[in-house]
C-alpha cells in the first residue's frame, strides 16, 4: 500500500461532542477519530491532503474502551485514538457543506 492511499485511510471520522464544539470554536480546532498505529505527522498530512486546509499541529489522545455489562457477561469497547487538529489561523473544515 503506496503512501497515498495510507493517508486517505488514517481519519476515520469527525468526533462530534460539546468538547469538541468548544475547542473548535475557542481554539480553532477539529477532532478526529483516527487509526490507532496513525503517528502525528501522518495526521497532519492526511487533513491537508483531504480538506485542503493548513495544519498548525496535531495532538492526540488514546482513548480506552469502557468497560460494559450484557446482562452477566461483562465485556469491554474497543479502544481508540482521538485527533486535535489545530488549524493555522482563517483556515477551517465545515463538515455541514456537501460538494
């Protein structure tokens, strides 16, 4: 798998929440749910290359799953990575505007 097609598949989704609202509009930044193995700088690239927008930096956090309870069985969610994309100053993605 050539470099290209590895970046379209590191963002996975927009991660949606009152956090990532406020953070969006306070610091101008976007949060991503993102491949576990994804690095820092493949994070950054992929957000350019996707939303053609400038990337100021990228901080992520490891999330873990929450353990849950079916009935008696007890089980576990899957962990996963969250992405704070800053973004350089007048850049922004809109997520509402289909193309």
């Amino acid at each position: 798998m050539n470099n290209q097609e590895r970046l379209m598949k590191i963002l996975l989704a927009p991660h949606l929440s009152e956090k990532a609202n406020r953070v969006a509009e306070r610091y101008n930044q976007v949060v991503f749910k993102v491949l576990c193995d994804a690095t820092k700088p493949e994070i950054k690239d992929a957000v350019e290359l996707m939303f053609n927008v400038k990337v100021q930096s990228v901080t992520v956090a490891n999330v873990k799953g929450k353990r849950k309870r079916f009935g008696a069985i007890y089980g576990q969610r899957s962990d996963w990575k969250k992405a704070y994309v800053s973004l350089e100053s007048g850049q922004e993605i809109d997520f509402l505007v289909a193309e």
